[in-house]
C-alpha cells in the first residue's frame, strides 16, 4: 500500500533551550524502559506542581524554548515539570523536522497518546507520595492539548487544565484541514490528498500493528490518534478546563473546534470554558507573524487565577 506522507504543522512551538536549575529524575516503565523528567523549582516551599506537556515532535522537552520564555508564567509560583516522551532525553538534538532521520526508533515505535498518558501517570504518582504540592496545574498545547485532556479526564487530581490549538472532535478533521489549507489554491490537489488520508485511516483503523513511519509517527501514535474522540474524553473531566483555540490555525480546524465545544454546550458542561483568538494561528502569531503568547499566557495566568486562587492574596506578610 502506498502510505501518504502527511506533513503535520503539530509542534509544540521551537527553540532549544538551557534551563536552569533543572533537577532530572529518572524511573522505569513496566517494560524496564526509562522515563526521564525534569523537576525546576521556583522556591524550595512551592505547593503547585505546573506540567507543560509539548506537541506532536520528536524532541527533548527540555529543548523547547517556549516553555521556558513563556509558557511557564501561566503560574509563575508553581514548580515546572517536563516529561520526556519514550527513548528520548535531553542528548537528543534539537530539529524542527517532523520527519528528522535521527529520530529513535523505538520512539517511532511506542510513542502513543496511552504511553503518553501511563507514563505522566506513574511520574504524578510518584511526585504525589512526597505530599509537597496541595495543587496541580496541566498545560498542553497541539498534541499536548489533547494530552491534557486525557490525563484529566483520567485522574481525580488534577485543579485546573488549559489546552490549547488541540483541535477538534476527530484527529482526521482536523489532518484533512490541514491539508485544505495546504493547498489553498489548488482544491483539486487538495481534494486527492484527502482521499488518500481517509484510505490511510482506515487501513491503519483496521489492520494489526505493522511497521510504520509517517510524518515521523508510528502505528500505535497513528492508530490510536485516528481513533480518539475529543467528545468522549471531555465529557469525562470534571475539574476546571480552558480550551483556547486560534481562529486562523492551518493546523488543526478551528471550525471544528466551535462544533465540539458548542456540543459540550449542549451537554450542559459548565466546567469547560472556550477562548477563540481569532487573530492567532497555531503557534499563537498573528498575520504579520508577532507572537502574542506572551498576552495570551497573561490571559491564561487570570483564569487560573478565577478558578484556584490568587497566590499573593495566600502569601503570609
């Protein structure tokens, strides 16, 4: 079968960076591989715990500038965790390629949305049985986003979640968006390219695992990314969550996005909170190509604030 080569725009921004101050933790998956995460301390008495899950690439996250410059002010009191994906750590060099030739092949062979959600698990729990942190903040965004969701939705901990440009429903809506936006001025092209990609889903929807490599993913990512439904995973999450979504995104649908939130409208979800920018694209530039993270990082530091409390009012003087 001929395999569609899709190339997705699902990186959680770039930039490689050094942080400091970055105290690194190694422990073992059931299958005896190693998860590395990094914990970087804001003050030796912090009681939040901030986890910023990346997108979609073949990266250390310890190498994604972004966190570091803005991401991690959406709760600036709170201590930072980073988690690396399956066989990656900080050795890996950076590359804005999705389909990079030096990407691990064991990456490419077990990194899933589930690994992604069991190992977050495993490292919570052991951060949980210190008892340092009285609250937890989840931010995510691309595929981190829906990351984000799923953890939520999947553990009763978690105080607050913000994801962002996840996109909607269905992982293919949002690929075959992606692809229309591609080729703006040639539907025809545009048209073909889809056909391929829905042939594609279902071939790997339906077949048993085989070896696999396609805008550097796997199977299991493939598989298991064709088969979530954002509907399903939201309806599961009962703590505070913000979905904000860039209106001029060539990445992920952001029509589809309005769908699935005025579907959870309809469901009467009032824990769930929708912000359209709709100036933003993807990596939340506007048209002229300016970042506006750093005001929406603002805009995300006061809902946080609305829903868990203001940290200074809590500060004894």
């Amino acid at each position: 079968m001929q395999i569609l080569v899709i190339f997705l725009l699902l990186l959680f921004l770039t930039g490689p960076v050094c942080a400091k101050e970055v105290i690194t933790h190694t422990t073992s998956r059931d299958d005896g591989s190693p998860i590395s995460y990094y914990l970087v301390p804001h003050s030796y008495d912090a009681d939040t715990l901030l986890l910023i899950l990346q997108g979609s690439d073949c990266n250390s996250v310890l190498k994604i500038d972004s966190i570091f410059s803005d991401y991690k002010y959406v709760w600036p009191e709170a201590d930072l965790l980073l988690i690396e994906k399956y066989n990656i750590d900080s050795k890996l060099k950076y590359s804005t390629d999705p389909a990079r030739k030096d990407c691990p092949a064991q990456y490419l062979e077990k990194d899933s949305p589930a690994q992604r959600v069991a190992d977050i698990k495993v490292v919570l729990d052991i951060i949980r049985k210190d008892g340092q942190y009285k609250r937890f903040i989840l931010l995510g965004g691309s595929e981190g986003a829906v990351i984000a969701n799923l953890v939520t939705a999947d553990v009763d901990y978690i105080d607050a979640t913000i994801s962002f440009n996840g996109g909607g429903r269905r992982f293919i809506d949002d690929v075959s968006h992606s692809i229309a936006a591609k080729h703006k001025k040639n539907p025809a092209e545009a048209r073909k390219e889809i056909d391929g990609l829905k042939g594609f889903a279902e071939h790997v929807r339906s077949s048993k695992p085989f070896e696999l490599e396609v805008s550097g993913h796997g199977y299991h990512w493939w598989q298991q990314m064709l088969s979530i439904d954002q509907l399903d995973t939201l309806q599961d999450v009962k703590s505070p969550l913000l979905i904000i979504q860039g209106g001029m995104d060539t990445s992920v649908s952001p029509q589809k996005t309005d769908e699935l939130m005025q579907r959870l409208k309809e469901l009467g979800k009032k824990n769930i909170e929708y912000r359209r920018y709709e100036a933003l694209d993807h990596g939340l530039k506007n048209s002229d190509g300016k970042s506006l993270r750093k005001e929406v990082v603002g805009d995300m530091n006061m809902w946080l604030k609305s829903k868990i409390g203001d940290p200074e009012k809590h500060k004894i003087h």
